[in-house]
C-alpha cells in the first residue's frame, strides 16, 4: 500500500469520547486508532449538508494528513420538531466553540413551544484506505428516542443526558457504555461496517 499501514488508522476526531467509543467498538478487527489530534492534525472543514458528505471530507483530510488508512463518522441529533436540526450542526448548534451544555441548553429551549419531541441520533461512518480510495466503505446506523427536559445521568457525552430510549427509560448518558454501543447509532454503524470490511477481506 505504498507505505500505508494496515494494523492502524486514523480517527478523524478530536472527541475523546467518540474516540473511546470507536476504539471500543473496532477492538474485534485488531485495528488501533490514533487520533488526529495526537498526530497534530486539524479538523477538516465540514462544508457538507448530510453526514454522507461530512464524513468523507474528515476521513480524506485525515488520510492524506497521516498517510494511514482513516475513520471518519459525521453523527448527530435530529429533530423533526425543529425542521431536522440540530443534524449536522449537532456539534455547533449554539456556536462554533459551544459546550455540550450550551447545545442542551438551546436544544431544550428550542423545544419548548412543542409537545413533539420525537429524535434521533444518525451516524454516517466512512473507513478510507487511502485519501483517493475511490470505493470507500460507507456505514449508517440510527437511533431512535425521545427529548427529555431534565437531564439525566453522567454517561456519555453530546445530546445524551437528554436522550430518552423509551422502552428502557433511560436516557442514553445513564447507560453503562457497553450497553450504549450495543444500542447506539455508532454502534450500529460500527457493526455493518465491520461486516463490509470482511466481505472485503481486509480483516
């Protein structure tokens, strides 16, 4: 592969908590991953409309960067009650540097004139050999629940302490995190890429 590695890829990320989830979950395959953060890589610009198109960006910047295969996921919350938002400003919808606080904060507020508060979370997971890899591998999952005013639970991070899952009732932060990822969009995502992977062969 003229130098790129194959027992190690580059997350596109600088989450931590994404980066624990995605090292938890492709812990199977054998495949370690680096954050672009630690190799001193920056955030691409996500200058896409869905997480297809956002996706891509960050695994090709990531790869080209790196020189090492990449993994890219664009994932948020939408919310039909609010026109499909927060989507792929789920990150930044209270601001460019907004805490997940601040994002709650909005997203609870936004709601309150509504009595629908019907959501989910949707990952678009992209794995690249290289940056021209002309077929890369494309996975989606998406996990659905409800907005609860109140937070609840110290698990997780982003959206989550206001993700109801209605036949737990639990909110996705009060999840042990093995019982996230086996439930979660991420998870789901993970799960048929890794079947894609295989029927490639790559593992």
């Amino acid at each position: 592969m003229d130098g790129y590695l194959t027992t190690q890829a580059v997350l596109a990320t600088g989450n931590a908590g994404k980066l624990r989830e995605m090292a938890a979950l492709l812990a199977p395959i054998g495949l370690r991953l680096i954050a672009q953060g630690e190799l001193g890589i920056s955030a691409a610009p996500e200058t896409g409309v869905t997480f297809i198109e956002n996706a891509l960006q960050k695994a090709r910047h990531a790869s080209r960067s790196a020189k090492l295969p990449a993994i890219a996921d664009d994932s948020g919350l939408v919310v039909p009650a609010l026109g499909g938002a927060p989507g792929v400003y789920s990150a930044r919808y209270a601001g460019d540097d907004a805490t997940d606080a601040e994002n709650n904060r909005k997203l609870i507020g936004s709601l309150a004139a509504t009595g629908n508060r019907a959501a989910w979370f949707h990952c678009a997971l992209v794995f690249i050999e290289r940056p021209d890899d002309p077929a890369p591998v494309l996975a989606t999952g998406t996990w659905r629940g409800r907005i609860i005013d109140q937070s609840r639970g110290e698990g997780g991070f982003g959206y989550d302490p206001h993700f109801l899952i209605p036949h737990l009732d639990r909110t996705s932060a009060e999840l042990a995190p093995e019982e996230k990822n086996a439930l979660s969009h991420r998870g789901q995502a993970v799960a048929a890429l890794l079947t894609q992977l295989g029927e490639r062969g790559w593992r």
